[in-house]
C-alpha cells in the first residue's frame, strides 16, 4: 500500500522537476530576481521530496500519515506545475502581442512595407556605421485623380499594386518603405554609380506597364528625388529634406528624376523668405487691387472689371502676382490673400456703385481655396450680410487648378451657385481639360487663354484653338471672353468669330480703383 504513495511522492517531485525549465525561461524572459529565487525554492522542495521518499523507504511508517503526506506533496508539486505553466503561457501569449504591436508600429497596414518610423530608424543605423548610401523619395503623380475618379478603394488597391511592382522589381538593391500617402521612400547602399542607375532604371521598371486594380488599367508615373549620403549632408533630416526637395522639383518639372544640388536649397530659401515677407504683407495690408475692364464685343461697353492683385514695394515698384501668388500657394497663405482680395473688392463694389459701375467684378482663386470649406464659409458669411453681392461677383477659377482638385472644384461651384454666385474657367485651352466637367457643371463663361488670343493671326493652331473654344462654349450656352486682346486686328477678329466678351491692354491695362471710379463719375457728370 505505501509503494503507492511513494509512486505517488514521486509522480509530485516528478512535476516540480518538470517545472524546473520554465522557470528558467521565465527568469531569462522577465529577468525578475523573485523568480530566480522561486527556481532556487523548487530545488529546494525537489531535495525536501528526496528526502521524504528516503525516509519513507527506509523507516517503516503509519500509513495515514504516509498516505497524507504523499497527498500533500503531490498537490505542492502539482501546485506549483500549474502555476509555472500558466505563468509561462501568459508571458508568450502577452509577448506574442507585444511583438504584433511592434510590427504595426514599424509596418504600414496597407502595403506590409516598413513604415516612416522604420526607415528613420534603418537611416540612423547606416549613418552610424558611415556606410555611404542614397535616399529616393518617390511620389505618384496624379494619384490624388485616380482617388477622386475612382474612390479611395481604387486609391488603396493601386498602393498595394505599386508597393507590389517596386518591391519585387528592386529585390535586394534596396530597401523600400511607405512614408505617407503615396510617398515611398527607397535606402539603396549602393556605391557605385552604376548600381544605383541600375536600381532606378528597376525602380521605373516597375511601373512601365499599366498597373491592373479592379479591372482598370492604370498608368503610374513616378517622381524621384535622390539625395547621397555623405555627399549632400551628415545629417539624416537634412539628407531626408534634400531628397524631398529633388523630388518636388521633379514633380514641378515634369522630369522623372532629379538629383539633389545645392540650388534647390539655395531656391527653397528664397521661397521661405518670400513666404515670410507675404505673411508680413497680409499682416500690414500692403496689398493692392488693380482693376481691368472687360468689353462687351456687342456694344462696346463696359461689361465688368476683374480684380487683381498688386504688392506695391518700397523702391515704388509692383511685384507681379506671377511672382508671388505661386509662393502663397505653396505655403497655404494664399487663403488667406484671397479672403483679403473678396473682402476688399466688396468694399471696393460699393464705391464703384456709387460712381455709376453696374457691371459684374471678376475675382481669381485658386486652387488651395477650393480645398477648404473656410472659404466657403466666408464667402457664406459675406452674401448673409449682402445677398446683392452673388449677382454681380464671377469667381474665376483656372482649367490647371480645376483639374487638381476636382472633386474640391465640383463641390465649391455647386455650393456657391445655390447661392448665386457664378464660375468662369480661366486660361482655357492651357489646362488638362474635362470636358465632361463643363457638362456636369453650370459654368458661365469659358475665358481664353492669352497665348492663343495674342498669336491667333499669325498662327494657324491658335486661330483654330480660339475658333474652336468659341463654338464649344456656345454649343454648351456658356458666355465666352478672349483675354490677351492687344490690337483692333485681334479685336476685329473676335467680333467676327462672335466672341461675346474682350478684355486686354487695346482696352487698358490693369489701373487702380480711383482711375476706374472716375471714369465713371466723369461719364455721370458728362
Ligand atoms: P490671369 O487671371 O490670367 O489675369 C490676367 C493677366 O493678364 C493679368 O496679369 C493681366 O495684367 C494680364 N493681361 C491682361 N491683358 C493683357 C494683354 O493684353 N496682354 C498681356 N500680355 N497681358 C495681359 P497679372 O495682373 O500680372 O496677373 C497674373 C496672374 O496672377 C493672373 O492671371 C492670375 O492668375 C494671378 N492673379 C492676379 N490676381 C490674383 C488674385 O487676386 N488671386 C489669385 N489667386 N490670383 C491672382
Ligand atoms: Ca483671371
Ligand atoms: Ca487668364
């Protein structure tokens, strides 16, 4: 009968032994000295059992008090068993989550590639050995159209499918990652010239043939900029700034691939200084608007006026809006110029009324404006205190800028024309146009570009361009102006292709409001 509590003492030394091993792996995993002493503990007990069983092998014992004790034991080591084994379980399931959290804070969820986080951390690595290495930013063009004409699901796919062709083509000439959006970023150790030629000839490559997402055939066009460690910079934001600033230029410039050189930087800091200085022109409203009359070709009248911008300089001179406006675009200041350009030119109608103007005030956005809906509010918040003001305010809005934000575009013109307002397309002709748009949308006038107004009797191309823009905006009922017009052979021309409106220096230049105001006062009084 004993010989079966003393099975049954060892079957419990049995399991304290068997719990020796995962105490150890705790103590290695956690590296908390508790449970180091708690393995010393189970030694300790693995001795005391030895100890019982020799005594019980050896003295002849009651056996009530054989059979409790080896209960006892059994349940201690069986006790402990249990607990080490949860224990143990619960460290890898609580590890197995960790190492999951890990991967997503480094991965990107939509692709799987190393994410923003990874590849400053791969950078620093390489910049810490000086390995030499190079930095490619890559952009996809146009891939805020493929979200706007195909929806975010088609946006997404064609992520995954780009993520998918460059990683397979690049294989191990480079580590690819997503920074954002549709910025991904490449870190090629390469050294020799010809290994990273052969990795960027791969990189577009990949892209060569149209990608398939959801049954459409998509063609992506890439933008790189490749900055060079240690040749650009030591510094790995520098470098990272280098990179995206080639890669910016490539965009503006329509080439495929720029490398970094110093003149970007040198540029990038004429672009902050302007950017400074138009903050400070807001701030002490140094701005000016000029006015320029448009002509009804019927008539010969005055038809309205379009505003424009002007930033008068302390030498006396102007500074062109062509040579500021850009920069306020870049820097999303520029919403704030425009809402400074309504609101004065609203004050500006109420004086021109009071001179005797009764015609329509041209106002120009931009792109940037039709993103937000502050703008919208704004101009919301102007007609609540005038409602006058729709009926005599056209936003002019240009084919380019149109085309980079339509779905922005869309919105902004159906919201405002619910409230009266008009849209003219501006620069028509130079812009990647939609027809379709001018379909869906209740657009008033169409404006032709100056550079097909200004060469149409000399070039054949532009006279059929302007012919053509002309018969397009009549067969679609919208009003069409030629600007650009310079002499009364042009102007003739317009009158006898039908052109509604003209506007152009044959008329008069841009002048300021006084100069328009006493026109008219002049004409009342005559
Ligand atoms: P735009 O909207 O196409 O404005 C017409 C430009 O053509 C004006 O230049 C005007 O002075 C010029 N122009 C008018 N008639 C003739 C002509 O017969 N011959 C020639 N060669 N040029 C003529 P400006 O004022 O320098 O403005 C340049 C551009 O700056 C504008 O082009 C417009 O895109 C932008 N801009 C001007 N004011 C504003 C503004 O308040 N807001 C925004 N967002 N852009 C503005
Ligand atoms: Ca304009
Ligand atoms: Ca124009």
């Amino acid at each position: 009968m004993n010989q079966l509590f003393i099975i049954i003492i060892i079957a419990g030394t049995l399991l304290l032994v068997s719990s020796l091993t995962r105490t150890l792996k705790i103590c290695r995993k956690s590296e908390i000295s508790a449970w180091y002493f708690l393995f010393y503990f189970i030694i300790l007990f693995i001795i005391g059992y030895i100890g019982i069983l020799y005594y019980f092998i050896y003295f002849k014992l009651d056996s009530i008090l054989v059979s409790t004790v080896a209960c006892i034991l059994f349940g201690g080591g069986g006790f402990v068993y249990l607990v080490i084994k949860l224990s143990y379980n619960s460290l890898i399931t609580i590890e197995e989550a960790v190492e999951v959290q890990r991967y997503q804070a480094e991965h990107d969820i939509l692709t799987g590639l190393p994410n923003r986080k990874m590849f400053f951390k791969s950078l620093s690595h390489i910049i810490s050995q000086s390995t030499p290495c190079s930095i490619l930013f890559i952009d996809l063009n146009d891939f805020k159209q493929v979200n706007d004409s195909f929806g975010h699901h088609c946006g997404d796919q064609l992520l995954i499918a780009t993520a998918h062709a460059l990683k397979s083509n690049l294989s191990h000439h480079g580590s690819l990652y997503r920074l954002a959006g549709d910025e991904f970023a490449i870190l090629s150790t390469y050294q020799s010239e010809n290994g990273l030629k052969e990795c960027i000839h791969l990189i577009t490559n990949s892209v060569h043939a149209p990608l398939k997402v959801e049954k459409q055939q998509i063609n992506v066009n890439l933008s790189i900029g490749v900055s060079h460690y240690p040749q650009d910079s030591l510094d790995m934001y520098e470098l990272v700034k280098h990179a995206d600033l080639a890669m910016y230029e490539a965009k503006k410039t329509n080439q495929s691939l720029v490398f970094y050189n110093t003149e970007l930087s040198q540029r990038e800091g004429e672009i902050l200084l302007m950017t400074n200085r138009i903050k400070g022109a807001i701030e002490q409203d140094e701005f000016l608007l000029f006015y320029q009359p448009l002509i009804c070709s019927k008539t010969n009248q005055q038809h309205g006026l379009e505003v424009l911008i002007r930033w008068p300089q302390a030498d006396g001179s102007f500074l062109s809006p062509d040579d500021f406006i850009m920069v306020a675009e870049r820097s999303s200041l520029i919403l704030s110029v425009t809402k400074w350009v309504v609101i004065e030119a609203v004050k500006d109608l109420k004086a021109l009324h009071a001179a005797g103007f009764t015609g329509m005030l041209h106002i120009n956005l931009s792109a940037q404006d039709l993103k937000s809906n502050e703008f919208y509010d704004y101009v919301v918040a102007l007609f609540n205190q005038d409602p006058s003001i729709s009926k005599v305010i056209i936003f002019e809005i240009t084919e380019s800028a149109m085309m980079t934000n339509i779905q922005g575009a869309k919105e902004m013109i159906i919201a405002l024309n619910a409230i009266g307002f008009q849209f003219s397309i501006d620069d028509f002709g130079t812009g990647f146009s939609s027809l379709s748009l001018l379909r869906e949308l209740s657009i008033k006038q169409i404006k032709i570009d100056r550079s097909f107004v200004n060469g149409m009797l000399n070039q054949k191309a532009d006279y059929a361009i302007v012919k053509s823009i002309i018969f397009l905006a009549k067969q679609l009922g919208c009003e069409v102006i030629a600007e650009g017009v310079e002499n009364s052979e042009v102007e003739k021309e317009l009158i006898d292709l039908d052109c509604d409106f003209l506007q152009g220096f044959h008329y008069s230049k841009p002048v300021p409001l006084e100069e328009i105001r006493h026109k008219y006062l002049n004409h009342k009084a005559s």
